[in-house]
C-alpha cells in the first residue's frame, strides 16, 4: 500500500518543522533543486536566534553557527531572508 498525496503532504510539512525548530543536533539537508533547503535554513536560524539562540546569548553563552550554501542563488535567497 502506498501512501496518499496528501499524507505525503503532511510528511513533508512535519519534517521540515523538525528541522526548523529540533537544535538538539547538527543537521544536514540534501534535496533536489527548488524543494526549499535555503528557506528551511533560513526559518531554522531565525528560530534559533529568536528562541535558544537568544535565551543562550542572556545568559552570555558563546555560541558560533555556520550556514554552508552550495550556489550563488541560494546565497541570494539566505542574503534575502
């Protein structure tokens, strides 16, 4: 039995929220062209910034992150966001 368009849907939109919001470990991304890697980078970084990232740097943690993009158009778009 395979699974429904819309279960599919609902996968997808679960694993992205997982990897906008879980900072419990490193992440890595690896999808096809034009799937929403970057905007996922994006949404992950501003959520840690405007939630552990900053309860860390109160507390005056020191953090570092690095945001590695492949192609000058995801730079763009990271640049962007």
């Amino acid at each position: 039995m395979s699974a429904s368009p819309q279960d599919l849907l609902h996968a997808d939109q679960a694993a992205r929220r997982l990897a906008q919001t879980e900072f419990r470990s490193p992440l890595v991304l690896e999808a096809g062209a034009g799937t929403g890697k970057t905007w996922t980078l994006v949404a992950r970084i501003l959520a840690w910034y405007l939630g552990p990232g900053w309860e860390r740097a109160l507390r005056q943690e020191k953090e570092r992150g690095l945001c590695l993009l492949y192609t000058s158009d995801a730079a763009d778009e990271y640049q962007r966001g």
